[in-house]
C-alpha cells in the first residue's frame, strides 16, 4: 500500500496488527510489528516524501511469520552502517528508529542507492 | 484534514493532558488511528526524559479519570481492555530503547574485558620487556666504566644512579597498571600491596581484615581488585579520608567485601543521578559487579563518610559462568 500520509501510517498498522492476529501472534507481538511499521513509515515520510508499504504471511520449514517491505524512490542512504547504529541526535533516545526495528523483529534486510531509494524488508516469526 | 490541525494544536498540550485525552478517544473506539498516536506520545515521553514509571504514574492518573466517568460494569470492563491496549502501544519505544541499552551494556562488558588485557599487555611490556633493555643498558655502562679515566667514571656513576631512578618507577607502575600479584597470588594479596603503596603515598593507614582463603575466576578476581582500587582512589583524591578500612569475609555461599573511610561523604543521590564524572565512576562500578552477578551498595552523605559494599553469591553455578565469559 502507498504510504503519503498519517492515515496511510495508520491503515498499515491496522493491516499488519490485523494480519498478525490472523497468523496467530500474540498480542504484545502484534504491537511490536505495528511498532516497526510505525518506524519504518516514519522513515518514509520523512526522509522520501512517499513510498511503499507490502505486507506478507511467510512459512519456513517449522515456522509461520510475517513479512514487511518497505520501500521509497526517496534520497537513499549514503552510509548505511551509520544509519543502523544507535545515536541521539535524530530521535532523541538510544534504541529508536532502524536499529531498534532491527531488535524489534527476528530477520532485517537493508538496501539503498543514492538518490535511488531505500527497501527495508523484516521478518518477524511467530515463536 | 482533521487529524492534521488536531496535531498542530497538540505539542502544547502537557503529556499528562495528551495522555488522558487520546485514552478517552481510544476507549471511546478511536482504532488504529488513536493506537498510532499513542505509539507516537510514547517516543514524545522518552524525548521528555520521562520515566517508564512516570508513564505508569500518568497511566494510573488517566485511567482513574476515565473510571470514575464510567459507572456501569460493561462501560468499565471495555476501558479496562482498551486501557491496557493503550498503554502497550505507549510503551512499545520503551520496548525498543531497552533493547538498546541491553546491547549497550553487552558492548560496555566486552570493552571492559578488551581494557583489562591491553592493561595486561602494557603492564607486561613496561615491566618486562623495558625492564630487560635497562638491565643491557647497564652491562653496556659497566663495558664502558672500565676504559674511562676517573672523572668520567663518576659521571657515569651519577648516570647509573638515574637509570636506576627510572627502573624504580618503571616497576610501581607496572605494579599499579595491573599486578602480577593478582594473577599469581589472588586478589586479597593485590589488595594488601596496592594499599600498603597508597598508604605510604598519601600517609593514611589503611587497616585490612580479611578472613578468605582460596582463589575466584579470574574475571571476579579482577573486579574485585578494580573496585576496590577506584574505592581507595576516590577515598584518598576526593573524600580527603583520614582513615580507610577494609574487610572482606565470606557467610555461608556469599562473598562480602567493604571499604569504609571517615572523608568527607557526599550525597549519593544527587552523585547518581547527574551524569558528571563522579556519578560515571559509581556507575562504572556498579557494572562491573553486575557482570560478575554481585551487587554494590553505596553509603554516604555529607560529613558521613563513605561506604561501599559488595556482596558476591559464590554457588558453584556462578563461578562456573564466571568462568564462562
């Protein structure tokens, strides 16, 4: 689903908590994902303007889980190593933003181009 | 359209307020919408430097309000639900900020390992290594000594007496960096001769009472040294003590180590609480017991003097992690 707007952060949210209840997750779970979506759509609004949000139920040979794409044609990100270590400056505390998604789920993937865009797809898998 | 001038107006409002009125929006049947900006007051409050038991406490608040308007049983089990909904969404940064600082505190144990063998390794070479170019330095001397006329000879005597100077030092710093005491003899023989240097240098007794015998892991070894170090530094350097004692004994299963002094004091509180150099060697100190699965208690206030305790449970269980790390 394309992500613009507050209410696009909002109906990504629904979606993935919906789909996790579904997948049978547990409720403290179910917030986590929505926390990542949260963070990862708050990337794409602010630093592309746009992008996308896909959502999907996966299975591994023993587990089901949950997968979440998110991705933008936005200014990309020069150093990625930089991007995933924890700092103050941008969101005021240790753990927020890409590297607390990454603690947050069980799988993170990051790629990005500049001025191309960025995709980051996690997986988080039902225990 | 709406939701965008409700956002505008909304940094003003104090978190309190914001608080108690998303959660009657919520129990009221805001969804998602009102869940994701829940999520968002819970980032707000730890830019705010809000507590996760500040949180609770503005949670109470809210929910008490929200009660107090709800009189029928059904009405109230739904803001129960609700209420509990709500304040997981608040607390799911909180969630993540504490995933962080426990990497954080992975990475602090790991650089303080890393530390105690560069001290080693730098320790070892002052001694060793330089010791062992000074000892040829002074063979070479001596060569000399023999085909110079006297003059000479007394002059290179006086350039003896400074090697020898710069020997001296060269060893207490060694000692003092890391000594092989610990490692060779164990921690309460390290203790003895790190405070028998501290107590000639800065002329205070230092009285030891120590009823322990055998030997720990090395890493608890070590902490124990380290602590016991920054104790007496901070004893001599800041609490301008007159005299220190230090006991350690063992009760059953527990290790027990104090180091007391009659200095000055200060108030922990407020040492704790501010991020200055002083509150960090507390902090620091506290850490490293907790590596080792002990606790620190610190004592002190103004014009009281300082004490600090350490109790270590020694179960087999735990030397054996000790050991692990």
């Amino acid at each position: 689903m394309a992500i613009n707007s507050d209410q696009d952060i909002v109906l990504a949210r629904q979606k993935g908590r919906a789909m996790a209840a579904e997948l049978g997750f547990l409720s403290g779970d179910a917030t986590l994902i929505a926390t990542a979506i949260s963070e990862l759509a708050r990337n794409i609004v602010t630093y592309a303007g746009k992008g996308h949000i896909t959502l999907k139920g996966i299975q591994n040979s023993s587990h089901v889980g949950i997968l979440v794409v998110a991705s933008d044609h936005g200014p990309g990100i020069p150093d990625i190593p930089q991007a995933l270590r924890d700092g103050f400056s941008t969101s005021g505390s240790l753990g927020l933003g890409l590297p607390g998604v990454r603690r947050l789920m069980d799988e993170f993937e990051i790629t990005s181009q500049p001025s191309r865009g960025t995709t980051v797809a996690v997986k988080k898998w039902k225990q | 359209m709406k939701m965008a001038a409700g956002r505008k107006k909304r940094p003003q409002a104090s978190l309190e307020e914001e608080y108690a009125s998303l959660l009657r929006e919520y129990a009221a049947g805001g969804g998602e919408a009102t869940l994701g900006r829940a999520y968002e007051l819970g980032r707000r409050a730890i830019a705010e430097r809000k507590s996760l038991l500040d949180l609770a406490s503005i949670h109470h608040g809210a929910l008490r309000a929200l009660a107090q308007d709800t009189n029928n049983g059904k009405g109230r089990e739904d803001v129960l639900r609700a209420s509990a909904d709500f304040l997981a969404e608040c607390m799911s940064p909180y969630e993540m900020a504490q995933r962080g600082f426990q990497d954080a505190v992975r990475a602090l144990r790991q650089l303080n390992e890393t530390l105690e063998q560069e001290i080693k390794r730098i320790a070892y070479a002052v001694h060793d290594e330089a010791g062992q170019l000074l000892v040829a330095v002074h063979l070479a001397l001596a060569d000399m000594a023999r085909e110079l006329p006297k003059p000479q000879q007394e002059q290179l005597g006086r350039i003896k007496g400074l090697l020898n100077e710069v020997e001296k030092h060269l060893r207490r710093y060694s000692h003092e960096l890391r000594p092989t005491i610990l490692d060779d003899l164990g921690w309460i023989p390290a203790i003895r001769f790190l405070a028998e240097g501290i107590s000639k240098r800065a002329n205070l007794p230092i009285h030891i009472q120590a009823r322990i015998s055998g030997r720990l892991p090395g890493p608890a070894e070590t902490a124990l040294y380290r602590i016991v170090q920054e104790s007496l530094n901070n004893a001599v350097k800041h609490a301008k003590a007159r005299n220190i004692w230090i006991r350690a004994w063992r009760e059953n299963q527990v290790l027990h180590c104090s180091i007391r002094d009659d200095g000055e004091g200060f108030d922990t509180h407020r040492a704790q609480g501010t991020p200055g150099r002083k509150g960090l060697g507390l902090i620091a100190m506290q850490e490293r017991v907790s590596a080792i699965g002990g606790t620190l208690r610190i004592q002190s206030g103004p014009g009281q003097g300082t004490e600090i305790s350490l109790r270590l449970p020694l179960e087999t269980e735990h030397v054996n992690s000790c050991r692990a790390r």
